[in-house]
C-alpha cells in the first residue's frame, strides 16, 4: 500500500511540473531584433531562443585571438536558448559562474534554460571567439518618435553628422532594438536620458581620434540616466560624466577592447553616481572615478563622492578593475562603495590589481568599502594597492589639439578633441587613504598552479601626515587563503596604521 502511494504521489508531483513548465512556456515571449542591412556578421555562432534567429554580431579586440561576437534578444517566461558553434564544445565554460547555467552539448549546439535576464560569456576556447550574450527583460516606456524632445533613432544604420550627437537639457536619445548609430554623443544640461536597445559603434574611429573625446562625453548635467544601450568599439574612454551630479547608469553593455585607453565609466568631479546591473568588457580600466582639474579651474573643482557600483560583471584585458583617483586633482574622494562584482576574466600581468587607490596630489581620499566581489581565477592577479602620491599623474599640455590625419602615436587627434590642459593641484590636506573596507573578496573556477606568482597587497603611505589608516580586510581572501597579517603576499610599508585583519 505504501508503494502504491509514493508511486501516486510522484506522478501527481511531476504532472504539476509538467503543467508549471507548460504555463511558462505558454506565457514566454521572445523579442529578436534584425542586424541592419549590410552589417557584417558572426560566422562562429547561431543563436536561437524558443526557435527565434537572434542574429550575432562580430566585436574586435586586441587581444587573445582579436575577435569576439556578441548578441542581445529581451524575454519573458522561461525561454530555451540553443547556440551552435563552429568552435568545438568539449570544454564550454559559460561565465560567471554565479548563474550556474550547465548546457546540454549534442555535436555542435549547446542547450540551457533562462528564466530571468542576465548577461553572460559563452567560451568554447577559453578569451578566444567567445559569444557575449546580453538577455534583457521585455522592453517598457519606450519614448515616442513624435516627442520633439526625442531624438529617434529606428531600426537600421544611421550615420549623424561629424558623427556627433548633442544633447541638451530636458532631450532622450533613444536607440531602437535593430539600431546601430555610429557616433559619440556629447550631452550637457538637466534631465538627460540615453537609452533603448540598439548599439552605439565607436569602431569606424582610430583611437583617441573619435567626433569627441569620450564616447559619452556627459558636462554639467544633472539627473543624467543612461541605461540599456550597447557600446561597442569605443575609441577612448567610454563613458565619462564631468561635473555631474545625480547620475545613473543602469545595465548598460560595453563591448571594447578594440583599443587602448578605453575605461568603462570615469565619473570626473561627479557626485551620487550610480552603476548598476552592467556588463563591461574593456582593455582600461572598468571603473576609474577620477577628480580632474586643469589649470584655471582651481577655485571651480568639483569633488568625487557619493558613487555606488554593484551587481555588474567585468572582463578587462589589459589594466586594473577598480583604479581610484589616478589622473586626477580635487578637494575630496569620498564615499564609495562597490558590490556583488563579478571578474570574469583578468590580465596576465605584474603590473595591475584589482584594486588600486592611487591619489594624487593634496587629494584625500576616505570612506571605501569593496564587498562581495568574485573573481575568476584562471590566472593569478594582484590583490591590492594602496598607494598616495604627491606627483600628479597623467599631466598633458595646454594646448588645444589641432585635428590630424596620424594614424599610429600618440599625437593623433580626432575633430572633436577638446585637449586636456594642464593638470593642477587643488589645495586640499592630502593626499592621503583613510577608512577603507574590503570584505568577501574571493577566487572562483578551475585554481591556477601559478597562484604563488602574485597576490600581492600592498600598503604604503609618504609620510605621517600623508599615511595610509584605518583599513579593513574582512574575508579576503586570494585561491581560499584567507589573507592576514602575516601572510606572504602582504607588503606593509611606512605610514601605514589602524589595519584589521578579521577573523
């Protein structure tokens, strides 16, 4: 009798299941967007979601094998995604590992199930040709093409003029799904909105020669939101809020790498600053809050303060992660505070770190704390460095570049340069790090027989009024090496005091 019963049981449990899946496949939905005509193409993957071609785009960098594709469709439901490579599956790796996403393989084509958007790297070979696969959530209040204050963008290649977009006070770009608008956008006033589901293409731009300086060239603005869009290509620095206060960016996708120099976000002299839910592949730096101040601007110098990052994922080929305050003079760093990060992929280099905080100047910086961050552990990486300076770093000359036509070298200038002017330095009472926090920083993945190459933290102040002071290390730890006060990799200069190493 009781055999009887648990054999009923469990074909009622799995005829529940059997209906739940049919509900959410009934209520799924999938939104594909086709490539403009004449955009060249993937020839490494197919994608397919609930049988629905989403086409796959091609992206370069300068490194590994020098290609990458990328793709993006929004759902709703529980949608089946299978993607057929030319590249072999027998060791596919899909990053990060936090969505634990383990696909069937048959042959060539890799199946899995995804029931909430997420953003994530598909690897048959490792940073060679993989697919990034960018999955939004269905797309709401999208902006009306009739709306004098929208600047439209549909379907299809568009080529602005001067290959420049300006934005004004009260305006929303919007880029529709299937859009790909080769510009940089230069944005100044209130209430500014950057958003939709197309790609904004830095690619046809030699480095540092783009229409403006920074792909996202944001000045004076306030209540800046940019969110949703893919950039790919950059040909500098990528997005770069100057002077801004009130500033969200909300899972927004960077596919770079193409060239050097092309952080992800360098809030300049910016205040409450939000990046959240972003997925940023880069050869720079992904994020380098900076406080830039030229010569004659002194008395006008704006403070770094106030910014959040949190929930995004980072792949960075060349450079550091996090690089607080290099480049950079102003009366204040403060109040910064990074969460739940994922480092899929780090460079194979002594000389960057996850974590640099680098002021500069008379800068104090204060008031730090990077928790929950995951980092991938393929190669071994530094940890940590903390390290003042009174030199300035990064000074250019004052002059106004004149456009050229160079192609390679440090002197080619697009029509947009503005130049940089002189770096100065603000009076202020640094520099100097005080107040900073790192909890749960830990190693993930397959453990690399080289991790005894690096791991290096390092802490060093200038003298008693320029020190290094109240750091906390709280769950560090590098390949599940918890990291302490008397571990190897810790490198303790002068000027430092007040570090905590918790238990």
């Amino acid at each position: 009798m009781k055999s009887i019963m648990e054999t009923s049981l469990k074909r009622i449990v799995h005829l529940l299941l059997l209906a739940a899946l049919s509900i959410l496949t009934v209520n799924a939905k999938v939104i594909s967007y086709p490539a403009p005509k004449g955009e060249t193409l993937s020839s490494d993957y197919m994608v397919e979601v609930d049988g629905v071609s989403v086409p796959v785009y091609m992206a370069k960098t300068q490194h590994h094998d020098k290609k990458y594709s990328i793709a993006y469709f929004d759902f709703s439901g529980t949608v089946t995604v299978k993607i057929k490579s030319k590249l072999s599956l027998g060791h596919l790796n899909i990053l990060p590992d936090k969505y634990a996403i383990h696909p069937s393989v048959n042959k060539d084509i890799a199946t899995f199930h995804l029931n909430e958007p997420c953003d994530i790297s598909f690897e048959p070979d490792g940073c060679n040709s993989p697919l990034i696969l960018f999955c939004n959530e269905l797309e709401t209040d999208i902006p009306s093409k009739n709306d004098p204050n929208v600047i439209y963008f549909g379907p299809g290649e568009h080529n602005p003029e001067n290959g420049l977009i300006r934005l004004g006070s009260n305006q929303t770009l919007y880029l529709a799904g299937g859009a790909v608008v080769n510009a940089g956008i230069e944005a100044t006033g209130d209430n500014i909105t950057i958003c939709g589901r197309g790609i904004l293409d830095g690619s046809d731009w030699e480095h540092n020669a783009g229409p403006t300086d920074y792909m996202i060239n944001a000045k004076n603005c306030n209540n800046l939101v940019m969110r949703d869009i893919i950039i790919k290509g950059s040909y500098y620095w990528t997005i770069v809020p100057q002077n801004c206060d009130r500033v969200l960016i909300d899972r927004i996708r960077l596919a770079g790498s193409r060239v050097g120099n092309d952080d992800g976000v360098d809030p300049c002299n910016s205040s409450n600053v939000t990046i959240r839910n972003c997925f940023f592949r880069t050869d720079d730096d992904s994020v380098s809050p900076k406080g830039i101040t030229r010569a004659g601007g002194e008395r006008e110098s704006k403070p770094v303060e106030n910014i959040v990052v949190e929930n995004c994922v980072f792949w960075v080929d060349f450079a550091n992660v996090f690089r607080m305050a290099t480049e950079s003079s102003c009366p204040v760093f403060r109040n910064f505070t990074a969460r739940n990060v994922d480092v899929i992929h780090f460079p194979d280099r002594d000389r960057v770190q996850i974590f640099w905080l680098h002021p500069t100047g008379e800068m104090p910086m204060e008031n730090l704390c990077f928790e929950n961050i995951r980092i991938n552990g393929e190669i071994p990486y530094n940890l940590i460095k903390l390290t003042p300076a009174l030199q300035l770093v990064g000074t250019r000359p004052i002059e106004k570049p004149t456009p050229n036509d160079i192609k390679v070298g440090p002197g080619r200038r697009g029509p947009g340069s503005c130049g940089y002017g002189e770096f100065v330095v603000v009076p202020s009472y640094g520099p100097y790090i005080h107040n900073v926090t790192f909890r749960n920083i830990t190693t993930y993945g397959k453990e690399s027989d080289r991790k005894a190459e690096r791991g290096a933290v390092l802490i060093q102040g200038i003298d008693e009024r320029h020190d290094v002071s109240g750091i906390i290390f709280d769950n560090v730890e590098y390949y599940g090496t918890r990291i302490g006060a008397d571990s190897p990799n810790i490198q303790t200069g002068d000027f430092v005091k007040h570090v905590q190493y918790v238990k």
